[in-house]
C-alpha cells in the first residue's frame, strides 16, 4: 500500500462570520438639536408646525441682526437685496465680492439656509412708511 499523505502545506484564509464594522462610521443617539426662537436679520421669526415663517423687512435689517451691516453695500453692488437673491449665493460667490471673513462667510450662509428653508413674508419698512404718511 501507499500512503498518502495531507495537504498541510496549503494556506487557506477564511473570512469571519460577522461583518466589520466600516471605517468612519459613527452612531449618535437620535437627538436634535433644540431650536432657538430668534431675531433673524431684522426678521421676525415665529415657529409654525412643519416649516418656519420669517418676516423679512429688508437687507440693512437683515445684515444688521447678523452683525454684517458693512457688506450692504457689496451685495447691493451685486443687486442682490431680497431673499431670492440671497439663498443662492455661494461660498465661492462671496470671496468673490471680497466678504474674506471666514465668520462673515459661516453666519452669512447659516441665514441664507434659513432663508431657503423657510416660507418669507415681505414686511413693509415701517420707517419708510411713516416718512410717506409725513410727507
């Protein structure tokens, strides 16, 4: 007879059998954030269930709340100064017009968000309301 011998010399690798977990991946317990109720660049913002109303009375008013008052004149070279204009504004559009703040850019963006995401109620300037009736 002859002896046969066992393949001990081969490698063979198996996979584990449960799955990896993938690099980069993270859990967070389902919490939100808290919303804050809040004056938003001279809007008034009132919480409504679903979506947000924002009453926008103009964009020195809305610069202004955001600390920002000193680039209305950059967007309003730009013809930008109602919220149609200001939600597509890019990151890259406001290097563009010199706002090289990186905070400016952040805050900025931030309310444009909002803007985007809410539904926007022109309000009338009351002080140019009151100059008409004076006048």
């Amino acid at each position: 007879g002859g002896g046969g011998g066992s393949g001990g010399s081969g490698f063979t690798a198996s996979a584990p059998g449960g799955t990896v977990p993938q690099a980069g991946t993270t859990s967070s317990p389902g919490g939100s954030v808290p919303g804050v109720i809040e004056s938003l660049g001279g809007m008034h913002v009132v919480e409504t269930p679903g979506q947000e109303t924002i009453e926008w009375k103009g964009l020195p008013h809305f610069l202004a709340s955001l600390g920002l008052e000193k680039y209305s004149s950059v967007l309003a070279a730009q013809e930008i100064s109602d919220p149609a204009g200001l939600v597509d504004l890019t990151d890259e559009d406001m290097k563009e017009m010199h706002v090289s703040t990186i905070g400016a850019r952040r805050k900025l963006l931030a309310a444009t968000k909002r803007l985007k995401e809410a539904r926007v109620v022109v309000v009338p300037d009351q002080d140019a309301d009151l100059a008409d009736l004076l006048s």
